[in-house]
C-alpha cells in the first residue's frame, strides 16, 4: 500500500513537471510569436517608410531636375516676357501654387504692371495694376524685400483689390535695381527649403533681367543712329520689312517718305560742322515730336531721313509732309550769325501701288524726291510712273 501511493506521489510530481514544462514552452512560443509578429509590424513599417522615403527622394529628384532644367531656360531667354512666363511657370508646377503673378515695374518706376500670370481670372487681368508702395505687391516693390501673410499684417497693408490678394510677394532685383515682383497663393505655407528655392530663382531671373537690358543696350546701340539718336537705316529696313507683311496681311496701305534737307551743305561750310551736327540733332527731335507714335523715323545717311507711315495712303502722306514743311519754314535756326530759315524737299511712295517690296519703295520714295529736287526744291511730291508734284 505505501508503495501504491509512493508511485501516485511520483506520477502527480511527474504530471505536474510535465504541465509546468508544456506550459513554460507554450509561452516561450507565445513570446517567440509575439516577437515574430512585431518584427513583421516592424518589418511592414520600415516598407512603408522606405517606400514614402523613395517616393519622396523621386519627388525632390523631379523638382530638382525642374530647377535646373528652368534655371538653365531662364538663362537662355533674351526677352523680358520671356522671362517672365518661365518664372511662372516653374512657380506654378514647383510650389503646386494655384495663383502666381508677376508685374514689371514702368519706365517712369512708379507703376506695376501685370505681364504674366497663371490662374488669374481673366476679368481681373485688365485692373491688376499697383502704384509703388500700394498692396503688398508695392510695398514689395518699395521696400525690396520678400513680404509674406504675417508681415503684411504687422505692416496693416490694405489692399486696393479684394479679389487678388497675395500671400507671399518677392521683388525681383538686381543690385538694387527693382525690376519688378511676383506674387504667390498657395493652400501651405511655405517651408524653410521653398522659400530658399523661391529666393534664389528669383535672383536668378533678375540677373537675367539684367543681361536682357544689357542686350537691349547693345541692340539699340547696332541700331540707333549715334549723332541724332534716331534709329539707322538697317534696323528701318527691318521694320518695313514686318510693317509691308502685316499690310499684305490686311490688306492695308502703306507709305514711305525720303525727306532731304536744302542746301544743307551750304549751311554746313559756312556755319562748321559742328553747327551741322547740331542742325541735324534738332532737326530729328522736331520730326520725332511731329510724326505719329506708329509712324517711324530714321536717319537715311547725310542731310536725309526716311519715314515709314503704317495705314497711310499716298494722299495723306503727302498731306502730312506739305504740313510739316509749313511747319518747318516757321523755325529760326541761329547759329551766331543771324537767324537763317531753312526748307526741305521730299518725295512719297506707297504699297502696294509703287511697290510691294521695301527696296521698290525706297528706291520709288528717292525718284519723287530726286523731282522735288530738281523742280526748285521746297516741296513734296508723289511718285507715280509718271512723277507729279502736289
């Protein structure tokens, strides 16, 4: 009997190890499955954020290729306007920015004008104009600093236009000279690496503003006559060229002038050279003053000038000639030695009557006034096949 309860004794000891044993590795797997299933959480999680971490690093790999690639354009282009659309559009796709504008100071530096824009309504575009110093666009433009939400409220800017307002504005300079400001609206705001972004495209595109101006310096310098400052021959001969295709184009007149002063060189060897130069100086802001803002005069070479009246007949051109010299008989021209008045002689020829190409009507324009001249001089006439005077 004690036996009996011996072996029981030892069969509860054993069962009760066996139960401790199964239990203890049921949590050692328990445990090892708990830690299986947070290394996979763990394992899921860093996926995910290796997969936003690449998306993300594509993201500002693509933005990066589109600075460059827009910094590069920007470089490139060798016209204001130019400029100014790549601006916007690397604003708009870079920043995912709704609104994005840019105004171009005047030549007066007073006003800012709206040249390019992307998600402007149409409507406004016409009043979309600010003085310096008005909106945030002006004291933008007056104080040549970037100006976000928050500082235009310290600053307690009212704004002419309820229904454009800005968030951020950032002037386009270079070297303290304003060439103009862009204007954003966007849902965020921008962080720290946008606005650095922002700041230095628009460096950027005022430096190449400023190369623009100083390529229109040269322009102007290939094609300004440097004694009268009326454009020369080559850049004249241009012009008509584009004029004589538009008046093809619309079936429009037309008309060339050659005007050559009278006995200019009588005036010049009795007077000097340089009272002929400033004879000459005169002379071209008197006609520059007279002719129409469509209308284009240049210096022909010598004692000459050529104009080129767009929409005009011959008739009207004429006109206009006879009354200038009625006008130009009226000048006192002094030089030291008493008052002396002087003439001029012209001729006038006409698309598409005397010719459809620019030279057939410089060439017509020189053969009227070639009879102007040798019928006594002092007068205006109109080419025709057979040359009559008015």
């Amino acid at each position: 009997m004690p036996y009996i309860v011996t072996a029981a004794f030892l069969l509860v000891v054993v069962l009760i190890i066996i139960i401790i044993i199964v239990v203890q590795r049921m949590q050692k797997k328990s445990e090892i499955l708990s830690q299986i299933a947070i290394l996979t959480d763990e394992l899921d999680r860093q996926k995910q954020e290796n997969i936003s971490l690449r998306n993300e690093l594509r993201s500002i790999i693509s933005q990066d290729n589109l600075l460059f690639s827009s910094i590069i354009r920007l470089t490139s282009r060798l016209e204001p306007i130019e400029i100014a659309r790549e601006i916007v559009g690397f604003l708009t796709n870079y920043l995912n920015a709704p609104k994005v504008t840019l105004f171009f100071l005047d030549e007066k530096e007073k006003r800012l004008n709206l040249v390019a824009h992307q998600g402007v309504n149409e409507d406004w575009i016409p009043k979309l104009t600010y003085d310096v110093g008005e909106g945030r666009i002006g004291v933008t433009a007056e104080k040549r600093i970037p100006l976000s939400t928050n500082e235009s409220e310290v600053l307690r800017i009212k704004e002419p236009y309820p229904f454009y307002v800005p968030d951020i504005c950032y002037p386009l300079v270079y070297q303290n000279r304003l060439f103009g400001v862009v204007g954003l609206n966007r849902d965020q705001h921008l962080d720290e690496r946008e606005k650095n972004i922002v700041g230095v495209v628009t460096r950027i595109a005022s430096t190449a503003l400023q190369n623009t101006l100083s390529l229109a310096i040269m322009r102007d310098l290939a094609s300004i006559d440097p004694l009268t400052k009326l454009y020369n021959i080559g850049y004249f001969r241009d012009r008509l060229t584009e004029e004589l295709n538009r008046a093809r184009r619309f079936q429009r007149n037309l008309s060339v002038v050659i005007i050559d002063l009278d006995n200019f060189k009588y005036f010049n060897d009795t007077f000097g050279h340089q009272a002929g130069d400033q004879l000459l100086i005169r002379i071209a802001q008197i006609f520059n003053k007279f002719f129409r803002d469509t209308d284009l005069v240049a210096r022909y070479g010598g004692d000459e000038f050529i104009v080129m009246l767009p929409e005009t007949r011959k008739e009207e051109a004429a006109k206009m000639l006879a009354t200038l010299l009625n006008n130009f008989r009226m000048y006192e021209f002094a030089q030291g030695h008493g008052e002396r008045k002087l003439a001029f002689s012209a001729g006038v020829a006409t698309y598409p009557d005397d010719g459809i190409t620019p030279s057939d009507l410089i060439k017509n324009a020189d053969k009227a006034l070639y009879e102007a001249k040798s019928a006594g001089r002092n007068r205006v006439v109109m080419y025709y096949h057979k040359v009559e005077k008015i």
